[in-house]
C-alpha cells in the first residue's frame, strides 16, 4: 500500500534545487498499464530512465540474463537496467573539497534495489563521506531485516520520518525543517 513516499522525496527535491542546492539520485516510479501496475522504473534526478521491475511473465521463464533473475513477489527485477541507470547517479567524485555539501536522494532501499550489489557498495560509500547528505526512502520493517536499511534506520546520524496516511500531506515542511538543521549543523 503506497503512503506517499516517493511523492514527498520528489517535494523534498524540488524545494531543495529551488534553494540553490544540487541533488544526485534516483526515485522510483510505478509503470502502470490498462489500470494496472505492471512493474517500477527508475528516473534520476537528470531525468534518465531505466526498468528496474516488470511483472513476471510465467509463460516465458528462460531468463534474458542471469542477472534478471532476481525476483520480489510477482517482479522479476532487471538489474543490469538498474545499474546501469541508478549507479551514475550515486558517484561520489574522488576529487571534492571536503567541506563542499553533497546531496544524494535515494528512492528507495528496499528488496529490489538490494539485489545489487554494486548499488549496496554505492550507498555504503556515501554513508561513509562526511560532507555527504543522503536523504531516503526505506520500508517499514517486516519479514526477514534487510541489512542495509537496518544499518541505515540505526545509524546514530540518521533522523528516521514515519510517512503514514495521516501525516503525508503535512510533514513536508518537518522533513525540510529537518534537512535545513542538518546541513546547518554541519557547516558551522
């Protein structure tokens, strides 16, 4: 069930480049056909796109690759796709003064985007870099943990924000108040 997530981390990235700051990334968007959700692309903050899912098609199982056959649910996740669009969009330049502010999106961490380990690598990166600033999207713990996300909602820098039905049209302004504290914490 959608509670907006990706709706509020596009917000968060509009109010930001209208604020002067460059953002790198990814959000993920539902692929819809004849009504009906028929897998997810990702869309970087350059506007590339590329398939991250499509429904599974039981009648054809012969894989286009071994790197396709990675399933969630009813999705067969295409990961050389998600890669190959996705990875770019998470480059930590090697050469950056320190003190010059980076600002990644991420939407989102979830079971899919971990089937990469490429990407797990990218993300571990850039939590590493102090002059980083990564805003994402995870999913509400159930099932079986996903270790990075964990590894993410525990951080002790982390501020994590519950999006629920009741708060997404409102928290918005919280999450920026947030972003605005954070960054001007560290810059002093």
């Amino acid at each position: 069930m959608s509670v907006g997530k990706t709706t509020l981390i596009k917000k968060i990235h509009e109010n930001l480049v209208k604020e002067g700051f460059q953002c790198n990334g990814f959000f993920t968007e539902e692929v819809r056909s004849n009504g009906h959700r028929i897998g997810f692309d990702v869309i970087t903050t350059d506007k590339n796109r590329g398939q991250l899912a499509r429904v599974s098609d039981n009648s054809n199982d012969v894989p286009v690759s071994r790197q396709t056959n990675f399933k969630v649910g009813q999705y067969t996740v295409n990961i050389s796709s998600f890669e190959l669009t996705a990875l770019p969009s998470l480059y930590y330049p090697t050469k950056t003064k320190e003190e010059r502010k980076l600002i990644y999106l991420v939407d989102e961490i979830g079971k899919m985007e971990l089937f990469s380990q490429s990407f797990i690598q990218a993300v571990k990166k850039l939590m590493s870099q102090t002059n980083v600033y990564l805003i994402a999207t995870i999913p509400v713990p159930k099932g079986r943990p996903l270790a990075l996300v964990e590894e993410l909602r525990n951080n002790p820098l982390s501020h994590v924000v519950q999006v629920t039905h009741q708060n997404r049209n409102s928290i918005l302004s919280e999450v920026m108040t947030l972003v605005h504290s954070v960054v001007a914490s560290q810059v002093t």
